[in-house]
C-alpha cells in the first residue's frame, strides 16, 4: 500500500510543504517523512517571497508539524504546533494528498513557534510573580496603585524586574 507522508509550516496564512509519498515496508509500524524542519527550511522557507515579504527567522519561528501514517491503526497522523486552524489543517491535509483520509490530528508541544514560546515564557513569568490579568489571550501584569486606579506595571515602572 502506498501512503503519503510530510512536513509543512503555516507562514502569514500560507502552507509551505514537502510530501513523501512510498509503499509501506515489511514490518513497519509508522510511515515518517524522511527529513527533518532543520534540514528542509532553507530550501522550502528561507529567504522566499510570501504574501509578498521575504521570509524571515529559522526553521522553529513558524508553526509547523508533520504528517505520519500509523500501519496498525490505519490511519494517518498530523502533529501539529497549537497555531494552526481547523482550517489550516483542512488545507494542510489537501497539499499533502490526503483530503478524504482517516487522519488523527495530535497537537505537540514538541512544534512550538515563536509565538508559543512567548506565550510559555509570559505563563513561567505568571507562575514565578505570582499576579496578572489575562484578557483573552493576552496577559497583562497590573499593580495597585490606590483603592480606585489600576495601572499596568509596565506604566509605572515600579516593582519591574531588572
Ligand atoms: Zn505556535
């Protein structure tokens, strides 16, 4: 049996790929795309025009992931960073070959951009101060400053780590 396998990144809303596609061999229980982010970035993302802008940063700046067929429970499986949509996935799964096939979706922390680096660092920060407001998705330190006005630390520039 033949299946597809591949890697991808989402850049400004594109999907950047490469896909595999090989029998499945003698005794093998997963199907993996042969290259690794690192190895593929300069030739898929580094340096190219997307959206009109050239591409910046490595290959861990931009959320990304990797598709896997699993033998035994026959079926397909896409790790993927956090970042990416429902319906980035739905494009993802049409680049690769694989629309209308049983495909599990695993979200890895393993794939983290930039972005949920930053949001790590912010909860790390979160759990060490101790005091912060979060409003959607953004967090937000605030410090008293009397009975009626709050102020973020940031502003007022006390209490801020050095
Ligand atoms: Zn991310």
């Amino acid at each position: 049996m033949r299946v597809e396998t591949g890697i991808f990144w989402v850049i400004r809303g594109e999907i950047v790929f490469d896909r595999e596609s090989r029998e499945v061999g003698e005794g093998e229980d997963f199907v993996n795309y042969s290259k690794s982010h690192f190895d593929m970035w300069e030739k898929l993302a580094a340096g190219k025009k997307i959206k009109g802008r050239r591409v910046w940063g490595d290959f861990v700046t931009f959320p990304r992931g990797r598709l896997l067929y699993d033998v035994r429970a026959r079926r397909y499986v896409l790790y993927a960073d956090k970042c990416v949509t429902p319906s980035d996935v739905r494009r993802i799964k049409k680049a690769l070959g694989i629309e209308r096939k049983r495909c599990e979706v695993r979200v890895d922390e393993h794939y983290s951009c930039d972005k949920c680096e930053e949001e790590k660092r912010k909860l790390t920060e979160v759990e060490e101060n101790g005091f912060c407001l979060q409003e959607g998705y953004r967090l937000t330190w605030y410090k008293g400053n009397d009975e009626n006005v709050v102020i973020p630390e940031t502003l007022s520039g006390k209490n801020r780590k050095s």
